[in-house]
C-alpha cells in the first residue's frame, strides 16, 4: 500500500490509497457494500455501484475491514457524506470513532 501522488491536491491531510473490504449503514434497515479507495485522517472515499438511497449530508454508519478476511481488523464508526459521485461512489467526512478504530487508522495512514 502506498502513498499516491497528487499534484494539484487541495487537501492538506496525508492520504493513501487502498483496496479494502467497506460497508456502509444507515440505521438498521440498509446496509451497502463497497471498496475504499482513498482515505485520510478525516475522510474517506468509497466506490459502490449504487448509493441511490443516500443524500449529502446524511448521518452514517461505516465499518472498513483492515485485513481482507480478518473479521476482527475492523476500522468503524459513524460519519457524514460529504460528496456523492453518482456511478462511483461516496466521500464521508468522519465524526465518530473509538480509540481502537483511531489506532487503526494512524497504522493504515503510517502517521
């Protein structure tokens, strides 16, 4: 996993580039499954086929599997969606994570 450049970037966080196992929830009624592909200490962007039921600003549930096939690496928490490209997916801006979900974070980050 490395660290892709971004000329032209705008952010000011570190961010890297992933390929992990995502999934997004909106109370308990619906549940989508996705990839993560860019995340930095605040947000994320998560490619899914479809996110018709969900709208800019929405309050989410999200949970990132840090090692495919490891049940218990699971990076969690709740979050805002801050952007929606329709046919690719979602940006969430975090608002919510317990300590161990934070550690996980810095290690995937290398911060």
């Amino acid at each position: 996993m490395g660290f892709g450049s971004r000329p032209n970037e705008q952010r000011q966080d570190q961010r890297v580039d992933v390929a992990l196992p995502a999934m997004i929830s909106v109370g308990s009624q619906l549940s989508l499954q996705g990839t993560l592909r860019d995340l930095s200490l605040k947000s994320a962007f998560i490619t899914m086929k479809s996110s018709v039921y969900l709208q800019m600003n929405d309050e989410v549930g999200f949970a990132f599997q840090c090692t495919p096939g490891d049940d218990s690496d699971i990076l969690q928490g709740k979050a805002r969606i801050s952007r929606i490209s329709v046919g690719e997916g979602l940006a969430i801006y975090f608002t919510e994570m317990d300590d161990a979900s934070i550690d996980r974070l810095r290690t995937l980050l290398k911060v």
